[in-house]
C-alpha cells in the first residue's frame, strides 16, 4: 500500500472515530486552580482529587451546572496528595499510586 493511501486510510478512520465521540463543552470554573491531579466520573459526577498543596475533593454536577465541595480526602490535610490514578469500582473511587 502506497504511503498516499495508508495516510487516506488513517484520515478516514479518524474523521470517523470524532464524529462519533461525544462533543466537548465549556463547564463552570473549578473554585481553585490545580495541577498534578487526578479526575475520575462516579455516579453521573466529575470528581476532581488531589494535586499539589492542601485541595478538597470537588465533583462537577451536570444537571445543576455547579462545583460540589467534597472536604479533604482521609489523611491528606495539611500535606500534598498529587502524582495518582483514580477510577470508579463498585461503590466507591479507587485512589493508586499517590505521593504525599
């Protein structure tokens, strides 16, 4: 296959795969500034957790447009809690990998 092909090929299957992604929007700011975090979607909510310095737990509601306040994660007030992976299992978050 000529490389002119190959790069047509490769064009169609992504003009393909964004359309059918979902559009990305604006939403409302986050009260605070952060880097170094990590975001995970549980129970039809954004949660936003850690990064550096002391930051609460913030999850975004779609359906009110708003920032929720979660307070500070267990054992993570007054340190840093940043450089991790989260993702929702069963009932809960699932935090890995973090330094404080």
């Amino acid at each position: 296959m000529s490389m002119r092909v190959s790069l047509l090929v490769v064009a169609v299957h992504l003009a393909v795969a964004f359309a059918a992604s979902p559009k990305l929007r604006n939403i409302a700011d986050m009260p605070d500034k952060r880097h170094e975090h990590a975001i995970c979607d549980f129970k039809g909510k954004i949660f936003v957790i850690g990064g550096r310095g002391t930051k609460k737990i913030r999850a975004y509601n779609d359906n009110s447009g708003k920032w929720e306040d979660y307070g500070f994660p267990p054992n993570s007030v007054g340190s840093n809690f940043h450089h991790f992976q989260c993702f929702s299992f069963n009932d809960g978050i699932v935090v890995g990998g973090a330094f404080r």
